[in-house]
C-alpha cells in the first residue's frame, strides 16, 4: 500500500488491525501514526488503551499480551511499537501468529526505519497486514511537498516561492514544514505565500545566507561574498555544509551550462531542468559566467578543501576565503 492510499483510507474511517509503517522519512512515518492514532482510539480514554514498546528492548510476549487485552470502556486500543526493525528474531516468531489471527478489538502499529523483506515475517505481513514504506523524496518532489503542505497548513504558496524554499531548506521536511508553518502565519490576511514572504522570512537564517553566498559567488561578486562568507563562519556553520551548498548550486549551472552551449533555447532548458521560468533568468546569468573548463576547476576546488576541512588539512575560513577569492577572480 502507498502511502497516499494508506491516509486516504484512514481518512475513509477504515482502521487496520496490523500495521507496519516505515522509511527513511522519519517525519511522514511519525505524522501517519498520529494521524492512525487520533482515528483508532478515544483520546479521552488513551491512557488506558494505548502501549508503547521499543523493538531493541521487548519481547514478543509483551506486546502480544498488551495486543490481546481488551479494550477499556472504549471500542478499541492501539499498541504501538517503535525500532520494530530491531525486533529480534524471536521476537518476530512470536508475533507472527497474532498477525495472522489478530485481536478485532485491536490496533497493532509497528513503526522503524529499514526492513528485510526477505524475511518470513515480512513476507507474511505483507500479505496479512497493511505495510507502507515513506520514502525519502527527491529533490525534484520538495516543490510539490511544499505546495500541498502549505494547503494543508491553511493557505497556498505561489510555485516560485516553494521552490525558493526548497532551495533554500532543502530535503529536510520536518524543517520545510516548520518553516511553512511560519510563513503562513507571516503572509496573515494575503490570499497566498509569495517569494517575497520566503525571502524575508529566511533572510535571517543560515540557509539564506548559504544561499546568498552561492549567489554571490556564481556573479562573482567578490565583497558581497566574502560578506556572506563571514556570516556563515560568525553563525557558526560548518565547512561541509557551506561546500554542499555550493556544490548543488553550482551542478545545476553547470548542467544550464552544457545545455547553452549545446544552443538550446532557455525555455527548453526551463523544462529540461525543471526550472522555473521565475528563476531562469538569474540562473542563466550566472551560468554565463562560467565556461566548463572552470566549472570543472570549480568542483576540483570544491572536493579539496572539503576533504582538508574533514581531515584537519587547513583552517576552514582560510580554506573558503581561498576558494571564494578563486572564483570571484579566477585567479587560481
């Protein structure tokens, strides 16, 4: 089951006995047991029907007597085990007969990270019991997060402004739902989230000014980046991350890049790259002023001193204010 099919169905009032959720992305895995949770039991009476056990420290036993009492002055009880991955074998071998015949009165919720499908009790749990996998999303997936996200929170944000965002934030969806949060508030009687509400709301975070500095640096605008560069370190952020910014910002000139070069028309590379028209200009521009050749140096400069940051090879605001002089400049 899809995870789109599992919320609608829950949705639908529909409550599964057995239920196995996990994946990488934790916050979808955690935001559907809430959801399962508000549905499958009073909130009123949770105290006396709902359990909670962790897979690295229970037996089977325990979870099965839990699953098997019946529910207190209430329809139904809920038992939910989190790092169900770390279930030792044992452990699996005991709960696999309730999966096979489990309580009516019952919702059992198993939650982890990473399963072994191969193993006899996911395979019969797959046929038995409703399993679903959250996972992590592609880059090219955040705008479409963020939009729905933004509905779901109380007011639509423009495509410009959630790819912005995404920029910005990047795959991390408890963040982007945060900062959503947030946004909504800000844009308060506005019809919608603009990149204008993105951009003052994030002018003052780190990821902005990452995003800042790789602006800076792809018009090689030298004081404006050192600028940047300076707050990131006055911020305390890390060597690793400001490169991992700036890698990402400049793979995808250097993609604009060979397209240009191969003369393909802006609005082809708009829907080549999945770009949007908004910011296409800007990125176009910048890519302009980097023949492949240099890019090339670029990513070279990039792998040594993220390497020298990681190994004790240099100070890292020596490093980077190296690699910033380098690009503005060229003058490896």
């Amino acid at each position: 089951m899809t995870p789109q099919e599992f919320e609608t169905s829950l949705k639908k009032g529909i409550i599964p006995t057995v239920c196995f959720l996990y994946g990488e992305e934790q916050f979808l895995v955690e935001r559907a047991v809430n959801m399962l949770l508000e549905r499958a039991i009073d909130q009123s009476l949770k105290d006396f029907n709902f359990n909670v056990y962790y897979g690295n420290e229970s037996k089977g036993v325990d979870i099965i007597d839990a699953a098997q009492t019946l529910p207190m002055f209430a329809e139904r009880r809920a038992v939910l085990v989190k790092r169900a991955e770390q279930l030792k074998a044992d452990a699996l071998d005991v709960l696999l007969p309730y999966v096979k015949n489990p309580a009516s009165g019952t919702c059992l919720l198993l939650t982890g990270t990473k399963i072994d499908q191969r193993k006899k009790f996911f395979l019969e749990f797959k046929k038995l019991g409703v399993l679903v996998e959250y996972k992590r999303f592609y880059d090219n997936k955040l705008s479409g997060f963020i939009q729905t996200e933004a509905v779901a929170q109380g007011k639509p944000i423009e495509t410009a402004a959630a790819e912005l965002l995404a920029e910005l934030i990047g795959n991390n969806l408890q963040e982007l739902s945060s900062q959503i949060e947030k946004l909504v508030v800000y844009a308060g009687t506005k019809q919608r989230i603009t990149v204008d509400d993105v951009r003052t709301m994030a002018s003052s975070s780190k990821a902005f000014t990452a995003f800042e500095l790789a602006k800076f640096l792809s018009l090689r605008d030298l004081p404006n980046s050192i600028r940047s560069l300076d707050a990131l370190f006055l911020h305390g952020e890390d060597a690793p991350m400001i490169i991992g910014a700036l890698t990402s910002h400049f793979r995808k000139l250097w993609r604009v890049r060979e397209l240009l070069d191969k003369k393909m028309q802006l609005a082809d590379i708009g829907r080549e790259l999945n770009i949007n028209a908004f910011f296409l200009g800007d990125i176009v521009t910048q890519a302009r002023n980097f023949p492949r050749r240099e890019l090339k140096r670029i990513f070279e400069e990039f792998y040594r001193c993220d390497v020298a940051s990681k190994t004790g090879g240099g100070q890292s605001y020596s490093l980077l204010h190296g690699m910033t002089m380098g690009i503005c400049t060229g003058g490896w």
